[in-house]
C-alpha cells in the first residue's frame, strides 16, 4: 500500500511537524481544527470579532480572506487587536488568490498564507491552449520567479504556508495539460511545492479540495503517494469544498475528510459551511475525536486472506464492484445498474404496521424505504409476523428479518412458503457454521427468497470453500460491527476484508452496509455524531465503489433513518433524490448574503431531482467548481449576479432582486425544470 500504511485499520502517517505560530501541526500533535472569518477584511472590527468567536468555540487557526493589499494591510491591526483580546496563541492565515503583492505583504503581520497554485500570479482565463514542453518550462520559470519571493520572506519570518488546490481553479497550464482530475490538482501542488524546496522550505502543508468528495479523496491519497516517493512528509489540510448547509454540508464533508482520517491521512481539518463560521467548529471537532480515538489503537499486524495485505479496490480510481443481480421484488433489484437500496429497521414485529404507514406516505415519494428490517426473537414472533403481513398491504419492497440465533431452517420453514412478497433473512454465522449456512442457503432458495450472511472477517476463511460451491444466487453479505478490534479497528476496515474474502471466494455477491452502534468508531448518541458515522462508514464505501444495499440503524425514528441514508447515498454521489446544491462557505471576498440567498434558491427549486445548482459567492473559485453543475449563480460585482449554464456565464451583472427570477427562467429553457408535485410542496 503505497500511500497509507493499512487500508484495514487507522494507521496515522507519518508527517513532520510544521509550526503555524505555537501551533505544531502534523508530527506527533493532535488534528487540529481551523475555520475562516465570513467578514470584510478590511472591517478591521467586524473581522476581529468573528476571529475572537471562532477562537471561543474551539477554533485553533483563523483564516482570513486578503483579496488585495488593502486588505493584507489590515491583517496588521487584526493581528495587534486579536492578540490584544487575549489571543495571542491563535495564530492568522491570509488566504491569497491571485495578487503576490498581497500574500508579500499579509506574510509580514500573519503566521501563515495560503497560496492557491491555481491563481497566484496567473489571470485565469479558461484558454484552450497546447502547451508544448518550452512553453510548459517557460511557464515554470515565471512562476518560480514569481512565487519565489514569497517562499524567501516567509523563510525569513519563521511563518507557514499551505499550498492549497482547488480543483475549481486548476490553471490553464495545468488544465491543459492534465484536464481537472485528481492527477492536475496534484500537479499542480508539486509545481509549487519544487519550487519552494527548491529555497530549502519547508514549513509546509498541502491540500486538495474539491465540493466533490470522491474526488478530493483520490486527490489528497494521489499527492500523499508522490510525495511518498520522493520522501516528503508534509502534513495535510484536509476540506470538502463548497459543501453547503446542514444536513448535506455535514454529511458531504464528513464523508470526505472522514474517508481520509480513517485511512490515517490529514493533520488540520476546515468543515465548510454556508452559515455562520461558529457552527463548523463542532462538526469539525466531532470529526476529529472520532479520528483520534482509533490512533489509540494497537497497530496489530492485519490478517487477510491468504495471510497477505491485499487491497483490491483502486484507492486513486472510482470503479463499482462488479456484483450478480438480486431481483428483491418485481420492481426493485440489487446490483449492476442499480442504486444502492434502503433499509430501515423499524425493530419488533409490533411496529412493523405503524412503521409501514409512516414510510409510505405520499410526502416520502421520492424517498422510498424499499425494505423494512425486523427482529424475530422467537417463534411467537414469527407467528406474529403471518398474522400481521398477511393484513398488512406493507407497500415496500421486501421485509428482511433480522434472526435470533435460536431460529432453526425448520421453524422458518412455513413463513418461507407462506410468504406472497420476497423475504431476506438476515443472520449470523460464526466459526463452526459452515453446514447451517449451507441449509440456509438451500432453505431461502427453494422458496426463491434471500439470505443475507453476517461473517466476521477473521471467521470467514472456512466459508469461502462453501462459498465457491454454492455460488452466488440468493446471497449478500453485510457486517454486524467491526469484528475483532485488534485487526480491524474500524468497520470500514472490516468491510474492505470482507471484499478481500468474497474475491478469494469468486463472490460477486452484493454487499449491505449496516450502519449499527456496533459499527460506531466513537461517540454519543446525538443526531450529529450519528450522522458523521453513517458518513464516514458508509459514504467512505461507497466513494470506494463498494455497497449495494444501505441501513443507518443508530436513528430510531423511521422517518429521520431514510431521509439521514438518502442524504448520505446522495453526498456519495451513490443515488441522486434531490437538487444538489454546491455552495461556497462565503468569506470575505463575497458579494451577496450567501446564507439567505442558498435558502431562497432552495425553496423555488429544491423539488428538481438530479438538477446540480451552484452558488458562490465570488469568481475565485466559482466556474472550475461549477464543472460538472447545470448552472450557476455567482457573485459578479456588489448587487450584481452573473449566471453560468454549465461552465459558460450566460448572463452578466444581472441586479440581485431579479436574479431568482431569470435562474428559474434559464433552467426552463434549457429543459430542466417540473412544476413541484403536492408531495414536494408539502416538503418545501
Ligand atoms: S467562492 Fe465563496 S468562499 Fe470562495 S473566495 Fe469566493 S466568496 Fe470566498
């Protein structure tokens, strides 16, 4: 594995420590978590204030927007006054686009810049343009002449700097010659990164954000692999950028940075979100306990199958595992082609009918739970479960029925032949099992219903002989928990085996990733840290084109349960059920009220399934991130929107208060646009 050292357990790589101020971050120091100030930077007081905010809920950097030397000149009275308040240990980034003049000038009163290799010193202009290898060299070399003052001053000061990438604002060189992939933003890093170690710097750190977490994930594991090879070390900031708001903002960026964390990547980690700063601090936060929590772990030697590490997923690739096709019901199938599907568990065959009328209502058309899961403890509950199915027009797709170890082939035998819908049976199997599972197999198969198989990783060796015999129909697979601590210290880890085990085994059997306590990395019971547990697990997966079947079962109420898994399948960008909103955090440099603004656009078209709207709050990073987003509605000057259709601005410096009106207008004349339907006004 060349750019973690375990993809099963959370081994936290090894990186040198980079000083921001008396903040060390990297080396041996915990993950720490910054934000940025949403201000004019040259409102020196409004700027201050927020930095002190920030710091009082636990921010440990402050970035700050200097857009130009004005504004990098007002760092210095920042500086004094947010020092003055009693925050002297808190140490200021600038965040520079585009001018070295303000990044020469911010470095002299901040402890860290941030450079966007992107833009600095380079007008972006979107050229179409084949840069032949003197004209790639040429450009190097005005960009070393360019960056290299900067590198020296901040040599000089003692002050840090985080070359960051955007993958919304690659270069045209970079551009053109690598196109806006993971491989550019890396590139496009090491063109900078030569140039300052080229000057023996090394205060660095580096990140690769991108509004898209799939591909800041290949991004920021591509980067840690080149520069692995050149044996460098520096630590990672880790972001998803323009991640938007609540629920989906959260769960977008926990995916990203969770995936990341998980395999032991990243120092300093930023949650963007488009509301107040104050609020990122404790996603943020949340995120980084429950990373840290799986350091303490002893870093056992991982056993996998055949005895030898194996990793068969692409870290720096999407690609969805193969998998055979599961026909669950005449309308609803697992496997090639199709979306993951949902499972919620509703618990005792008692709520099974309460449970069934809440999820089918009209308001969650769009949102179906497609199977309920149940436990049956006893035989009474499977004669509970014939009387109340046999009444019950339950309008899922299948049920799948979470079985007591008690219940034998024999006492299933007559609900199996009974039953008119599919059913899935879901147990565990431990050492020792090999001839039950062979008679549940043979049980759900001569009565054409499913069996969904739990095996620990460490116990699957002896299944995968049976497994070859009997082949795939009828079976999928998931995983109670994490299995044994010691090798698989997260049920990521455990999951990512359990692959490794199907593929010795020729399986193509599908795999149902269930979100349970037992699955937890950390954490309490509130919404949110289950939410970034079903991000992390899941959509960490699903990044990795690994899961077929999806329950989040932490969240008891059934209603919140499906709506938590569409949000997180459509943060993985696994299965679309709404608009999706790219929208960036604002910072200084922002030329409307992003916050009310998002909440607007979302009110008037939150209703058009699979529609991708963007809205930034200036051009910095806005088109490159608008990439593969219908349209756009960006900060054009103060008051005025210009309106992109892809990534061509289509309408330029429209007045704000008109501009709803013509984005609504412009996705209806480009086809895109329905009329909402009872059910979606009603969840406006
Ligand atoms: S896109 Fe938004 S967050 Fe980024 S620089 Fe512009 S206003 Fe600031």
């Amino acid at each position: 594995m060349s750019y973690c050292d375990s993809r099963f357990q959370t081994i936290r790589r090894r990186t040198v420590e980079v000083m921001v101020g008396g903040v060390g971050v990297g080396g041996g120091n915990p993950i720490r978590v910054q934000s940025m100030t949403t201000s004019d930077t040259q409102d020196v007081a409004a700027t201050v204030k927020q930095s002190i905010a920030l710091a009082e809920v636990g921010c440990e950097i402050v970035r700050i927007t200097a857009p130009n030397v004005a504004a990098a000149r007002c760092l210095k009275d920042i500086r004094r006054q947010f020092t003055a308040a009693g925050f002297g240990s808190v140490p200021l980034v600038a965040d520079i686009h585009f001018l070295p003049s303000a990044a020469m000038e911010a470095v002299e009163h901040v402890e860290k810049v941030r450079v966007n290799p992107g833009n600095y010193a380079d007008k972006k202009k979107f050229a179409v343009k084949e840069y032949t290898d003197a004209d790639y060299d040429q450009e190097l070399a005005r960009l070393h002449e360019s960056f290299s003052p900067l590198v020296k001053r901040s040599k000089e000061l003692g002050r840090a700097m985080r070359i960051g990438t955007n993958h919304g604002s690659l270069s045209d060189r970079i551009m053109n010659r690598y196109g806006d992939t993971p491989l550019g933003m890396v590139e496009s890093a090491l063109e900078f990164l030569r140039i300052a170690r080229s000057h023996d710097y090394h205060a660095i750190m580096l990140s690769m954000k991108s509004s898209n977490p799939k591909v800041m994930i290949q991004a920021y594991r591509l980067l840690v692999e080149r520069m692995a090879r050149e044996d460098m070390h520096y630590p990672l900031h880790l972001g998803v950028t323009e991640a938007g708001d609540g629920e989906d903002g959260r769960i977008k960026s926990a995916i990203g940075i969770g995936s990341l964390l998980l395999d032991g990547l990243g120092d300093t980690i930023r949650v963007s979100l488009t509301e107040d700063s104050v609020y990122e601090i404790p996603v943020a936060r949340a995120i980084a306990d429950k990373a840290m929590s799986l350091w303490k772990t002893p870093n056992a030697k991982v056993q996998t199958p055949n005895s030898s590490e194996t990793d068969s997923i692409d870290p720096y690739h999407f690609s969805r595992r193969e998998t055979s096709r599961l026909q669950l019901s005449a309308k609803c199938a697992v496997g090639p082609e199709q979306p993951p599907r949902v499972i919620v568990r509703v618990g005792a065959v008692a709520n099974l009918t309460e449970a069934a009328k809440q999820l089918t209502a009209p308001r969650l058309k769009d949102t179906p739970a497609e199977g309920l899961l149940i436990t049956l403890g006893s035989e009474a509950d499977i004669a509970a479960l014939q009387g109340t199915a046999a009444a019950l027009d339950l309008g899922v797709e299948f049920l799948a029925l979470e079985l007591a170890p008690t219940l034998t082939p024999a006492a299933l035998a007559g609900l199996l032949a009974a039953s008119k819908g599919r059913l899935m049976l879901v147990r565990r199997f431990g050492a020792g099992e090999t001839s039950l599972f062979k008679e549940f197999v043979a049980l759900v198969r001569g009565h054409g219903h499913f069996l969904a198989a739990q095996i620990e990783p460490e116990q699957f060796a002896p299944y995968e002989d049976v497994l070859r015999l009997v082949g795939d129909p009828g079976l999928l697979f998931a995983l109670p928990g994490l299995g044994d601590q010691a090798i698989s210290a997260h049920a990521t880890g455990a999951y990512r085996r359990l692959v490794e085990h199907l593929k010795t085994a020729n399986s193509k059997a599908p795999i149902w990733i269930r979100n349970t306590a037992a699955a937890a990395v950390h954490g309490d019971n509130s919404f949110l840290s289950k939410l970034l547990e079903a991000s992390f697990l899941t959509g960490g997966l699903l990044c990795d084109g690994v899961g077929d079947l999806v329950s989040i079962e932490t969240e008891p109420d059934v209603t919140r349960a499906t709506k938590l898994t569409y949000n997180v399948l459509q943060g993985a960008g696994a299965r679309i059920s709404k608009t999706e909103f790219v929208a960036c955090p604002s910072c200084g440099r922002t030329l409307f009220d992003l916050q009310t603004t998002t909440q607007r656009i979302r009110a008037q078209t939150g209703h058009l399934k699979g529609v991708k709207i963007a809205i930034m709050g200036c051009i910095v990073n806005g088109p490159g991130e608008m990439a593969d987003a219908d349209f756009g509605y960006v900060g054009g000057a103060p008051g005025k929107i210009n309106l992109y259709v892809g990534k061509n601005c289509v309408q330029y410096n429209i007045p704000q208060a008109e501009a709803d009106a013509r984005l609504v207008a412009l996705i209806r004349e480009h086809g895109k646009w329905a009329d909402p339907e009872p059910h979606q006004l009603a969840n406006a």
